[in-house]
C-alpha cells in the first residue's frame, strides 16, 4: 500500500513512521522545509519517545520518505492522510479548517488517479462533507473517497497507543466509493486488526463526533475528580483513595481519575471548546462540557492561589521553585499547560519563580519571560521558600528531601500530583501540601 501523510507534525509523523513500520511505503510531506531537512539529517522535530529510532530504522528500509513537494507525495498515492493543524480560530473559539481545506484542493490537483482520502486531524463534524465538495469540484474526473479516522494518540505514548490501539475508528459514507475506501482503510490496518485491536466502521459524522466526545469525556472525567479533590481537602478525606474507591467499579474505570492542577495540553482544551461550538451552532448546547472548561480553566489559577497559600501571610519577595512546566511528562509541549497559569499567578504577587523541567524549558522560555531557568531540581530549590511539583516527571517522584531542604530557604512542598507520602515528607521535615489530601 502507498501512503502519503499530509502534515508532519506531530500526528502525521507518528502514524507515518508507524504505517512503514507495518510495511507499507509511507512519504510524510511538509511544506515547511527546515521540518523536511531535520527529518533527512535524522533530527526529530518534536520529542516523543522512540520516534527517532522508529523513523532512522524505517529510513533504513526503504519504506518512509520525506518531501516538502506535495504533488510529488501524492502522486501514485493509494491513501492520502490529512494530518495538518487544526488550531483554535483566535476569537470565536471554532476550529481553523483552512489548513485541511488548502491540504484537500492541493491533493485533489496532484492525485494521478483514484483515491481515498482521510481526515485524521481532529475536525468539526461535517469537516468531510466539505473536504469531498472542494475535491469533487477541483478534480470531476477523479474517484475519490474521504473517509474519517481520528487519532487517539497520547503524547509521550503515541507509538504504543498506535500500534495498540483500544480501537480504530472509520468513517465513510454509504456508497459505491464508501465501501471501497472500507476495503482500502482494512488494508492499511491489516497489521493491528490482525492483532485483534477492535475496527469499528461507521459512518462519517458518527467518526467525527466520536473523538470529540471521547476526548470531552476524558476531560470530564478528569474535572470531576479535581472538584472531588477539593471536597476531599474540605471534609478531611483523601481523594486518591476515593479515586481507587470509585475506578475499582468497572463501569467507572481507574484510568483518568488523577486529581491535579487541571488538564492541559493540544487537545482537551482545544477540542472541548470546539465541541461546544457545533453544539451552538446546532442548537443542542451540552452543558456539562461547558461547565468542564470553565472549571479547568479557574483550576490553573486557583493552584497558583494554593502555592501563594503555601508561603504564608506575606509572599511578596519570596521565591517558589517550579518542577515540571510541560502539561504532562514525557513531551516538551508547554501548550495550555497548568504551570503557566500557576507561574502567572506567583508573577502578579510578586513572588520570584525559578523552574526547571526536563524536556520543556526551551518552549517554556519564551512564554516564561521573567521565570528563572534553572538545571535541576536542587538548583530550582535552592534559596526558594517552596517547591511545587507542577508535572509528574519521574526525576521529581524520588527527590532527595535532605539535600532539598538544605538548600531551600524553608521545607515546604506543594505536591500539585500527589507523587509523595505525607508521613515520609512530613518525617523529612518539610510542611506537606497536596491535592484533595
Ligand atoms: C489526549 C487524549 O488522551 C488522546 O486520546 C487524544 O487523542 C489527544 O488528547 P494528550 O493531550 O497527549 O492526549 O494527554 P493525556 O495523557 O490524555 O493528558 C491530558 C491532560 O490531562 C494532561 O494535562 C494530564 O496531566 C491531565 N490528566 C490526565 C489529569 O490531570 N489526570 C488524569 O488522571 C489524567
């Protein structure tokens, strides 16, 4: 099968790299050159863990290629993924389909003949009725099909979570062409449906909505724990016990169910906003993903109101040391993630912060301006009068609280993930403050 990636960014790259590792012959196209060039010289232009490794060895075989040439890439293509951005549209919140717009006109003008044609980029249902309008209108000669295949690949976990899926869904219209892009889209996932990861077919809208409803799932999910969280700390009770206590039920499930200083990153914030606009725009608003986002988004701050707590009566002049500013470990992505938020709020009560995460700095610089960057955990700590753990980097979950203590101002931790044992920090000497504990 010959697969061409429009897009080789974060999504484009994995399950690219990911369908030559299955053996089919994959080109990744970019148009931004500098992207194409690292990626010939073997430079990953995101961190993710084993992509390079993945991507050098499929170089290797002959399988993956790299072009900023778009009619290049397509032409004798069997399947064309569009996995461009689909970034919030500043001031109303809607996605911004402009991308996979000029993607869908640029590859119907390059196909050399039929073709199925895939959103996997993350879209507002009815995104693929207009995708095939613009194609049928460039190109009237072509057979074309466009099908839905959303991704749910987590950061950090992207290559397992591809290649072992919960599921694949696949979206397709009920028709000649639809029925053949199902025979096509089997094929390209003949290696994980063969390892019996469930493929659910369905129809094109019902694909579309599925991802946003997972992902405001999740998001609700999430959010609720963290206001269970807060009534934990205002009862006296523990909410990573109540988290265990409710995830046992399997109706109900562990997963997700961490209290926290609110979710971050590309995806939930940006796609629980967009539900909610083809809620309104179809008049059948849902109120409880509405109240999700406004909760997540008081959370961020009211964690920088809980770390201020920490310091006492007088935080002007004081110093807080940030561990973690990526939204989650195991990326350098600083988007819409809590300690923004967090640092934000320290920043306007005069408090000094100094940080340091492993892989997200060089992003976190530009958005952190008067953030003190630092090179480890001891050296962020070192004359701070607290120490917040903002994400959960396995470097920060067995600190030395001797060595920290000696070189802090005072021992207080705030522990926004609840990665440690109040008995054993408490025991260190330091003053404990956790979430929902
Ligand atoms: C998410 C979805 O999981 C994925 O399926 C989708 O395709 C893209 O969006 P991602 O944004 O990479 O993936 O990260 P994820 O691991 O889902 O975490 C999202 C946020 O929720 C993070 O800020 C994380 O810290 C937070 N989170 C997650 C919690 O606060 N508590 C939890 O229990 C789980």
């Amino acid at each position: 099968m010959r697969i061409t990636m429009i897009g080789s960014g974060y999504v484009g790259l994995v399950s690219g790299a990911c369908f030559a590792d299955f053996g089919h012959d994959v080109c990744c196209v970019d148009k931004m050159q500098a992207k194409i060039d690292a990626l010939h010289a073997g430079r990953m232009p995101i961190y993710e863990p084993g992509l390079d490794s993945l991507v050098a060895a499929n170089v290797a075989a002959g399988r993956l290629t790299f072009t900023t040439d778009l009619a290049q890439g397509v032409a004798g293509a069997d399947v064309v993924f569009i996995a461009v951005g689909t970034p919030s549209r500043r001031g109303d919140g809607h996605a911004d389909l402009s991308y996979v717009f000029a993607a869908a006109r640029e590859i119907a003008e390059a196909a050399t003949g039929p073709l199925v044609v895939v959103t996997k980029s993350t879209v507002p249902v009815g995104t693929g009725d207009e995708v095939e309008r613009i194609m049928r209108e460039a190109r009237p000669d072509l057979t074309i099909a466009v099908v839905s295949n959303p991704e749910f690949l987590r950061e950090g976990a992207a290559i397992g979570d591809f290649k072992r899926p919960d599921r694949i869904v696949i979206g397709s219209e009920n028709s000649n062409d639809g029925a053949r892009a199902r025979a096509v889209m089997r094929d390209v996932y003949r290696p994980l449906y063969l390892n019996e990861s469930p493929i659910l077919f369905t129809g094109r809208r019902t694909s579309e909505l599925t991802k946003y409803a997972a992902n405001a799932f999740l998001a609700t999910k999430i959010t609720f724990i963290n206001e269970i969280a807060d009534l934990c700390e205002a009862v006296g009770a523990d909410v990573k016990d109540v988290s265990r206590g409710i995830g046992l039920d399997n109706r109900i499930g562990r997963k997700f169910l961490h209290a926290g200083p609110g979710y971050g990153g590309s995806c939930f914030p940006k796609d629980t906003l967009a539900l909610l606009k083809t809620a309104e725009d179809f008049d059948s608003p849902i109120q409880i993903v509405d109240a999700v986002v406004k909760v997540n988004e008081a959370r961020k701050r009211k964690m920088g109101r809980k770390v201020l707590g920490a310091l006492g009566d007088a935080p002007r002049g004081k110093t807080v040391a940030l561990l973690g500013l990526t939204f989650k470990p195991n990326t350098d992505d600083m988007r819409d993630a809590p300690s923004l938020a967090v640092a934000q709020s320290l920043a306007d009560a005069g408090v000094t912060v100094r940080a340091h995460d492993p892989e997200g700095m060089e992003a976190a610089r530009g958005l952190l301006p008067d953030a003190v960057f630092t090179g480890d955990a001891y050296e962020a700590a070192t004359g701070a009068d607290a120490v917040a753990i903002v994400t959960e980097w396995d470097a920060f979950r067995a600190l030395d609280l001797q060595r920290l203590k000696q070189v802090m101002a005072a021992p207080v931790l705030v522990d926004l993930r609840n990665v440690y044992d109040r008995a054993a920090v408490e025991a260190a000497g330091f003053t404990y403050h956790a979430v929902g504990r």
